[in-house]
C-alpha cells in the first residue's frame, strides 16, 4: 500500500531518478570524469565549454566536469554523514527528554537551547583551528548546530506518545522503559522522523556550501561544490562558467530532497505535523 503510494507520486519518482543519477556518478567520479580533480593545464585556463571540456576550465587548467563530479562525493557525503549523526544524536537525547520528563528534560534541553544559540560560523572557525580545514572539521562544525532540531522533534513526538494505550500495557507487563523507548515509541514515529531527515540533508548540503563558499571548507586542491562555487565568484562577470555549474548542481541537489521530503511527508506524514511538532 505504501509502496504503491509512493510509485504514483511524481515528486517522488523524479526525486529518487535525479539523487540515484547524482549518487552513481558521485560514487563513480573516478570512472566518469575524463581527468582527476587536481590534473591542471588539461586544458587552456579559463575556456568556456567546449568540445573536450563541457563545462569549460577553470584558472589552472583543471576540467571543471571533473571537479565538479568529485566535488559531489564531499557535498553529499558531508550532507548524508551530518545527518545521520543529527538523527542518531537528536533522537536519543529527544526521546529521554520526552519520556522521562522531570529534571532529565530540563538538564538535556537546557543543552540544546545552548547548541541553538551558538551561531555557525563561530563553531566552523573554533574546529577549523582546532581540526584544520578537512571534513572533520566541517562535519563536527555542522553536527554540532543540526542535531537539535531532530532532538526538539522527537522530544514533542515522544511527549505525545509516552500517553498512548499501547506504552501503558508495555509498562503493565514489566518492559523496561528502553524497551518501550526504542522498540515501541521510536518505531511508530519514524514517519515524521524520515521526513525531517530528508529536509535535513538537503540543508547541510547547503551549510557546507556556504561555510566552503566563505573560506572554511576544505583545502585546495580538494574541492566541494561550494569550493567551486566560491572560486567561480571571483570571476563570475568574465567567465561565469565557473560559478554557473556548481550552482546549478547544488540547485538540482536541493530541489530533488525537498521533492523527496514533500513526497513523503504526504505519505507516512499526512497530518503535517512536523512544522508543529518542531516549534513546540
């Protein structure tokens, strides 16, 4: 039944194709790209597309398909692991909070009110010292700022469901409380739970683009999409090839994600409650 919901819906269909394309050529940038991402003088420095490079050169030389091709794999791995990590971090704190309440609730969210306030750009800076400018740093940079907001999600969602029947009878026949946290709360809520994580890669995707696009993403000769996009900038009225593709890569990106989480909202979500569920 779900299945079939979601074969009819286009939004869906044409996100999966777009993100399935991107992820086979991220993952086979080596076998897809004519050159390496740091090969320089392949080409004349600066062309416009031409036959050979279909997506022009940059100042060195390098083929921008192929940087553009190794840049997905940083973008989205950085997209995908941060989220992951918010999810796994969000959701146990929220749902302690949620189900116990009392001091735990106070002492947890009082750390997440923390995490909230503290602004991006000052965490990317302190990692970045700390770390240097690698994934390490951007992946804990963005990490740390993204997990809270799963965190307030599942604290709301669990809030509503430790009153249900069923919680009750597992409390009546003796299931410890993280039997009943983890096998029966979290289960029945992993609709709103996918649905945020999919409006939550597209966001970090973003995050790392703007933090590269800034100066605190990772080390030439590596590159992200927002690395490209930050060295197409600087030329951006004489060669606008530079900073026209890595846009519009990260443009397709987030249009796919956010057809997949509405997509999904309307099938495992169709009350739309994440929006209120967050603010609460």
């Amino acid at each position: 039944m779900l299945n079939s919901k979601l074969l009819k819906n286009k939004r869906f269909i044409f996100s999966i194709l777009i993100l399935g394309i991107l992820c086979i050529f991220a993952i086979g940038a080596p076998f897809f790209a004519p050159f390496d991402y740091d090969a320089v003088s392949v080409g004349p420095n600066l062309s416009p597309p031409i036959k050979g490079f279909i997506m022009g050169t940059d100042v060195l030389g390098r083929d921008l398909y192929s940087r553009i091709l190794y840049g997905a794999r940083l973008s989205l791995a950085v997209g995908f692991c941060t989220a992951i990590f918010a999810l796994v971090m969000g959701t146990v704190t929220g749902a302690i909070a949620g189900y116990y309440g009392g001091k735990w609730d106070k002492i947890l969210m009082s750390i997440v009110d923390i995490f909230y306030i503290l602004p991006m750009l000052l965490l990317a800076i302190l990692f970045t010292l700390l770390f240097g400018r690698g994934f390490l740093g951007i992946f804990l940079a963005i990490g740390a700022t993204t997990w809270v907001t799963q965190a307030r999600l599942v604290r709301a969602l669990v809030m509503q469901a430790r009153e249900q029947p069923y919680v009750e009878a597992g409390r009546a026949i003796g299931l410890t409380h993280t039997k009943i946290i983890f096998k029966h709360i979290l289960p029945n809520l992993m609709g709103p739970m996918i649905v945020s994580l999919t409006f939550q890669i597209p966001n970090n995707i973003l995050t790392e683009s703007f933090l590269s696009f800034v100066g605190l993403g990772l080390q030439p000769p590596y590159s992200s999409w927002g690395t490209l996009a930050n060295e197409g900038f600087r030329g951006i009225q004489s060669y606008p090839h530079l900073m026209l593709f890595p846009g519009l890569a990260l443009f397709i990106t987030m249009l796919a994600f956010h057809f997949l989480g509405d997509a999904l909202r309307d099938v495992l979500d169709p009350k739309s409650s994440l929006g209120s569920s967050i603010g609460s």
